[in-house]
C-alpha cells in the first residue's frame, strides 16, 4: 500500500521545538521530491519547506527560514520537518508531500504550487504562547 503516515505533532511552548516524522511505504521517498505543506483555520495550503532529489535545491517560505529544516534518512524511507523556535503564527495541519522529481521544474514553483503523488494524513502543531 501506497502511503505517507505522519508523527510528531502537539502542542508546544512559543519558542520551543517539535520534529515532524513522515515514514513512507510502498514506494522509494529518495526517488521523489519532498516536503511539507500546512494549512491553518480559514486560510489556503502554504508549502512550508521543500526539497528537490534532483539537484538538492530547497525552498522554504519567507516566515520559516532559518527556524524550519527539511531532512530526509533514505535508510529509514522517512522525511522529517525539524521547527524550531515555533512562533504564535505557526500552528495548523502540517501535511507531507511527495512528487516524483522529475515532475519538479523547480522546488520552488513545486512548493508553491503544492501539486504532489502522495500526502500525509496531517499532524496538528499547537503553539501556546
């Protein structure tokens, strides 16, 4: 079976830290592009933080740079979003994603167009101030 499960999610202090886990199954994540979208209440998808298999390249939204990490262990066939310094405006359902690389023109148009093969049940993150 083809799928993306998700843990990790909670709540969390301002300031703290959380590190999403996102384990495939039923097919290579290393042969794909990856990344992580979220969605908070009344607001569209955002691609948080991406990365393309093909060359390397991430993207990352403005608000998360520097604070959020993309990483992938191809040994475990999982990939992982590592927040930290989590501010008031970072809670929602953190999805991960996976498209085949060859689809990405660029991580970046991917990111922000969020288009993928494959999506995460989503996890919630919290943050309380």
């Amino acid at each position: 079976q083809v799928q993306l499960v998700e843990s990790g999610g909670g709540l969390v202090q301002s300031g703290g830290s959380l590190r999403l886990s996102c384990a495939a199954s039923g097919f290579t994540l290393d042969h794909y592009g990856i990344g992580w979208f979220r969605q908070a209440p009344g607001k569209e998808r955002e691609g948080v933080v991406c990365l393309s298999s093909r060359d390397g390249s991430t993207y990352s939204t403005n608000s998360v740079k520097g604070r959020f990490t993309i990483s992938r262990d191809n040994a475990k066939n999982t990939m992982y979003l590592q927040m930290n310094s989590l501010k008031p405006e970072d809670p929602a359902v953190y999805y991960c994603a996976a498209i085949a690389k060859w689809k990405i023109t660029t991580v970046q148009i991917w990111c922000l167009v969020g288009e993928s093969d494959y999506w995460g049940q989503g996890t919630q993150v919290t943050v309380s101030s």
